[in-house]
C-alpha cells in the first residue's frame, strides 16, 4: 500500500471517529426535562401575550413578566450547558419553582384584586 493511500485510510478513520469525540450535544434541545420546562415557559409566553391582546395586561406589565420569562429562560440553558445539554431533576425543581413563580405573577397581573 502506497504511503498516500495509507494515510488516506487514516485521515477517513479519524474523521469517521470525530463525532464520538465530540461527545453529547451542548444542547440537546429534546431532553425530557429540559422540553418540559421549555413548554411551560411557552405557555406562559403565550398567556401574557394573551393579556396584552385582551386588555388586561398593559405594555409595561408585559415586559415586565416577559423579563421574568427570558431570566428562566436563561437560567435553563446555562444549566443545560454545565450539563452536556440537559438539567438534571433538582435543577428542573428549582426551574420548576421560578416557574410557579411567574405564573402566580402573571395571574396577579392579569386579575389585580
């Protein structure tokens, strides 16, 4: 074998094996945890959008709460970066709980007593 040729071989090797290097995604956007989040914060996107539309959020209240939205939002993905990509149980807790968090904040907006 030509010394050409065997270095072919080698160079298609290694390429072939570059992915297995490279490990996991950093974002492996369709883990369960993380896609469960990402859909509460969704819906909660939607419902202050919502608001806004109806009357019973004003421009000033959306931006505030959409604030709020994007700080989780980012909080997800810096905790998925540390993570190969996805969140473990406790940190979907603590996502979880900001959360909640929101939505109570954008129920009291919406419906001030």
């Amino acid at each position: 074998m030509s010394a050409h040729l065997k270095l072919a071989v080698i160079v298609c090797a290694l390429l072939a094996a570059a992915p297995a290097w490279a490990g996991p995604s950093r974002w492996q956007r369709n883990h369960s945890r993380r896609t469960e989040v990402n859909q509460r914060l969704g819906n909660q996107d939607r419902r202050i959008r919502q608001g806004v539309a109806k009357g019973t959020l004003t421009p000033g209240q959306a931006q505030a709460l959409h604030q709020e939205d994007r700080q989780v939002r980012q909080e997800e993905r810096d905790m998925a970066a540390q993570n190969g990509g996805h969140i473990t149980r406790q940190e979907q807790r603590t996502l979880n709980q900001q959360e909640n968090r929101l939505s109570r904040n954008i129920h009291a907006e919406k419906h001030p007593q």
